[in-house]
C-alpha cells in the first residue's frame, strides 16, 4: 500500500471554462496562498467536494513536572497557550479539533468545554494513564479517515498551515513534520533534509551529533496510513516516525516565522 501511495501522481486535464469564471480563478491566485491557476482550480475542487482538512488533534495531556502545571494551560499574555493554538487553527479553516487530555484534564475540559464559545467543534479523548505522543494518536485512529493535523499544546507556530498541507499533498507523504532552525536541537527532534525528504530523524540528539539544526515544531500533517505504524503506547517520534522515514515517505517543511517553546520558557 505504501509503495502505491508514492507512486501517486496528479494527471493532466483540459477542459473549456468561461472566460469571466476564468477571469475570477485568476483572481485567486497571489503568488503566496495560491500560486498558479492550476493551483486556484485544485484548491476550488477541492473545497467543492469537502476535501479541505478541517480536523485537528491536539496532544494535550503532559505536564512541566518541576512546576505541576499543564502545558497546555499556560498563559501567554492573556491566553492559555491551547486557546492561542486553537484560534491559529481555526483562522486556517481547521473547526473541528480533537483534544487529547491526561493531566489535569478536568481544567481542560472546563474551559474550552465544547468548543462553541470559541467559533469551533471539539471533542476528548482521555487518558487514563500516560500513553505517550504515539498512543494518544492510536486512540484517536477511528475519528480521522482523510489529511488531518497534529499539534502539540506547548509551542506556537507563524506560518502558513495551509501551504504546508499543499506541500504535504504535492510530496505525495504520509506525514510532513514541520521544521524550524534553532541554535540548540539537542532539546528536540532533529531532521535531515535530502531536498524535502527526511532521510534522518534524531530524538535529543547528543551535543555535536545532530544530523542538522532543523528542529520538531511539534505540528504534523499527517494521512489517515499513519495508523499503520502508530504503537498503542510510545512516542511518536521516535517509536513510528523512524519506520516511515525509513520508507521514505516522511517530509519536513521549514519555515521561517516565530516559534514559541512554552516548555522552555
């Protein structure tokens, strides 16, 4: 199944189209967001048959165990840092989100409650007890069966989530990792770019042993095949994406904007 799935390719169509629809197709397109006409025309199709991702799940259940807090409750500024991912989500198109929760679920539960008040749909999983990154996912493997989004509660991204997802489309992946350059990886996950292809993916890698500066923003795009490799208990990273880099279906997106590590703050 996973050698089909590479070898997945768009096709070329031509068809006729009025001029005055082709004329606001054109208007689409703004070299960043959308970036050609064809580009306007897939994104058009796609958003006619409902394939635009609209589903999140967030991992929200670890703690700072030297303060006994909930990452994911933290205030930046006036915000829980879980409130500030959502609404970065929700401005992208993402309204349906999945929450899963550990630690001091109950706060979590309370606040956001289910999700009305903040223009969105959400739902929970629990933990019981800790299951890690890669079990929090299996849990969650009967609510997605299309491209759907992975974020962690304790960091803030700036980027364009929606041209990541392209990107993740056009590379043909399984899972795209986005990617941010930092002084430190030895604090993070870190990737090896061959062209957009993760060939090498280091959980806290030694000092002077990190295969690049290219650190896990903890935001994921992933298809619904990642279930194929996700342990009911385990880290992501390191116990199920290691197996899909080595398949060569792992892609990583690098981007420039802000990236906030509220655990390191």
């Amino acid at each position: 199944m996973n050698e089909a799935w590479r070898e997945k390719m768009k096709e070329k169509i031509a068809f006729s189209i009025d001029a005055k629809l082709l004329k606001k197709v054109d208007s689409m397109v703004d070299g960043v967001a959308i970036k050609s006409r064809s580009h306007a025309l897939e994104t058009l199709i796609r958003k006619g048959l409902g394939e635009e991702v609209r589903h999140a799940l967030i991992l929200a259940g670890g703690e700072i165990k030297k303060n006994k807090v909930s990452k994911s409750m933290i205030h930046i500024d006036d915000k829980p840092v879980l409130h500030r991912i959502i609404d970065w989500l929700k401005g992208f198109g993402i309204t349906r989100i999945t929450i899963s929760v550990g630690y001091r679920r109950e706060e979590i539960e309370s606040y956001f409650g289910s999700g009305k008040g903040f223009g969105v749909d959400i739902d929970y999983i629990r933990e019981d007890e800790p299951l890690g990154t890669a079990g929090a996912l299996y849990l969650a493997r009967s609510r997605f069966h299309s491209t759907f989004v992975v974020a962690y509660s304790d960091g803030l991204c700036d980027f364009n989530l929606k041209d990541m997802v392209e990107l993740h489309r056009k590379w043909h992946s399984v899972a795209t990792i986005a990617l941010k350059e930092v002084a430190d990886p030895t604090y993070y996950g870190a990737a090896n770019l061959e062209g957009n292809r993760i060939t090498n993916f280091i959980e806290k890698p030694e000092s002077g042993k990190s295969p690049s500066r290219l650190a896990n923003a903890g935001v994921y795009v992933f298809e619904p095949e990642i279930f194929d490799y996700v342990k009911q208990k385990g880290k992501l990273e390191t116990d199920t994406l290691g197996k899909l880099v080595d398949e060569g279906i792992v892609h990583g997106y690098v981007f420039s904007g802000e990236w906030i590590d509220v655990s390191r703050r």
